[in-house]
C-alpha cells in the first residue's frame, strides 16, 4: 500500500565570497544582507561588482535530515 512520506531534505551549496572591506565583521554584514541565492535563479549580490566576486559549486551536496510517515486522519 502506497504512503505518504516527508523527507527533509537541505541542499547546501559551498563557496565563498571575495569582499571588500575594512573588517572581518564589515564582510560578514555585507555577506548577510546584500548576498542571496534564490531556488531556480542564481547567486546574487546588491553590492558593486568592484565589490563582491564569489565562487560556488554548481551542484549542491544533498543532505538528508528524518524521515517521517503522514498520518491520514480519516474523516466521519
């Protein structure tokens, strides 16, 4: 009989991004706000281009977290 199952899944890309900066915590602000990768698009960045270059997998690493059977609630 077939289930419904959920399978939690993360895909992680790695790479890095080459800042310009006057301080570890100036790169990393300018990571978290101005940097985002969106499914179906591509890695982005609201930062001049003098500013930010990066470098990332084009494949992600798949990882799995739980699986999980759904409960089929029956109604009356």
């Amino acid at each position: 009989m077939k289930q419904r199952i959920l399978v939690y899944t993360q895909y992680v890309f790695d790479g890095v991004f080459d800042v310009v900066a006057e301080s570890k915590e100036e790169a990393r602000q300018k990571v978290l706000q101005d940097c985002g990768l969106v499914m179906g698009g591509s890695i982005h960045s609201t930062l001049p281009d003098d500013e930010i270059n990066w470098a990332f997998d084009r494949h992600p690493n798949k990882r799995i977290d739980r699986i999980t059977k759904v409960q089929e609630q029956h109604l009356e």
